[in-house]
C-alpha cells in the first residue's frame, strides 16, 4: 500500500464521499423519526395511495411494526441498493479507468511504487471509503433511534443489518473497480462497471412488482440480502457474509492481476 496515494485519494474524493454521508444519514434519521411506536397503520395508509406495483417494487409491501424492522423496511432495502450503488459506480470510475483514459496515470507509473502497490491502495481505498460510509450510518442509526426511542432499537440486529449491508455494497463497489482496471475506455468501463450493478437493482426492484417477474431476483446479487429475514432471522448470517466476503476478495484479486500485465496507452 501506498500512504501518499491513499491520501490523494481521500483529497480528490473526500466531497464525493461527504455528499453521500450527509444524505444517507439524513434520510437514515428521517425514516426514523417517521416511526410511530403504537403502529404502522398510518404508514401503510399512505402506501396504499400508490399504486400496488410500485409499492411492490420499492419493497414497501411488507413493513415490519418494531424500530428495527421499521428501519429494515424502509431504509435498508430499496434506498440502500440505490446510493451506495451510484456512489460505488463514480468512486470506481473515478479510481482507475479515469486515470488511464486521460493519461494521468503516466504520473503513477513514474513513482517507484509497482503497478501491483498502485492498484491495490486504490482498491484498498474503494473498500475503507465503504467502511466508513456505514460506519457512520451505524452510529448515526444508534444515535437517533436512543435520542427519540431509547430501549427499542435492537442493536444486535441492526449490527447485524448493517454489516450483511456494508458487504454487499462493497461487493458492488469491487465490480465497478474490476471493470474500471480491466478497461482503458471510461464509456466501455461504465458500460459493464455501471451496467451490471444497475441490471441487479432493476432485476430485483422488478422482481418484486409481481408474481409473474419473480424469477428476476434469482439473477441479482441484491436477492442475496433480505433486511426483513435478518431481523426475523431467517436468514444465515455467517453464509450470507461469506459469499460478499469471498466475492470482494476474487474481484479484488482479479483486478489486481489484470491490470498489472495488461497494457496501457500511456505505454505507448
């Protein structure tokens, strides 16, 4: 790893990274305030506005009545595929492919640091940005629940919740990196680096608007994570992390490889 590149990075991407954070942990804290601890009957009142299909699609069918499953519902379901998406899909664009396509990464190649401690501090900084953005909403999640519901958040769950969540998105974010090595083009690394994450959000979104299209799910990484079956714990926790994890670890060793042999046009 390289220490000076880490930190460039964090320079060059820090007001990306805030922008996300700030609003994440807004929307976080208003969906929590939203909460009404006697019931959800005013909420599901005013879904029931909304077409069916689209309440479908947005994952709001089924909403949990306790905080947590409040916050599962709401929050770590549709809205936590969405921005942590688009956020994954500029940061890995910005990281690498950027770099080579307007020859900027010549200055890289110059250093005494090898292709293979470049990528990776690159990488590496993909997956710490990830960590700290939900390292944040956790505190922020914690802090807000206890500040308007003490007692009733469970911690343990919503731990749980947000780690399965932090590993997806960091899976997310490693398909965008490998892309971003594996191209030398921005249009050509966005069109499978965005393209791919996009087709599993949509997949699952429309999956979930009717029976008949339920089949879409099976083919997207986003059916990997269920909020409401970690809350009900129906879901396998230790599997679940296990395949993210397994998955960030292939990405990130195939992005590495790839980019250390291929050939570059600031190479000439």
């Amino acid at each position: 790893m390289s220490l000076p590149l880490l930190l460039k990075d964090l320079k060059n991407n820090i007001i990306l990274l805030l922008v996300f954070v700030v609003m994440m942990s807004i929307y976080l804290s208003v969906i929590i305030f939203m909460y009404d601890p006697s019931g959800i009957g005013a909420f599901m009142d005013m879904m029931s506005l909304l077409p069916v299909s689209l309440v479908n699609a947005l994952g709001f069918s089924t909403v949990d009545a306790g905080l947590t499953g409040f916050i599962a519902s709401l929050y770590y379901g549709f809205l936590i595929y969405l921005f942590p998406m688009v956020y994954c899909i500029i940061l890995g664009n910005r990281l690498v492919v950027k770099w080579v396509d307007d020859g900027s990464f010549a200055c890289l190649l110059s250093t005494p640091n090898s292709r293979i401690k470049i990528i990776f501090t690159q990488g590496l900084y993909m997956l710490l940005s990830i960590m700290f953005l939900f390292i944040i909403l956790y505190i922020v999640g914690i802090g807000v629940s206890a500040s308007l519901f003490k007692g009733v958040l469970d911690v343990l769950i919503f731990s749980k919740l947000n780690l399965s969540a932090c590993l997806m998105t960091m899976t997310i974010g490693m398909i965008c990196f490998f892309f971003s090595c594996v191209f030398n083009n921005t249009n050509l690394s966005l069109l499978f680096g965005a393209g791919i994450p996009i087709l599993f959000f949509l997949f699952d979104m429309f999956g979930g608007m009717a029976q008949s299209l339920a089949f879409l799910k099976k083919y997207s990484l986003y059916s990997l994570f269920n909020g409401l079956a970690i809350i009900k714990g129906e879901a396998n926790i230790t599997m679940i992390s296990t395949v993210f994890a397994v998955t960030i670890l292939l990405l990130f060793a195939g992005s590495i490889a790839i980019f250390q042999y291929k050939r570059l046009p600031i190479q000439g």
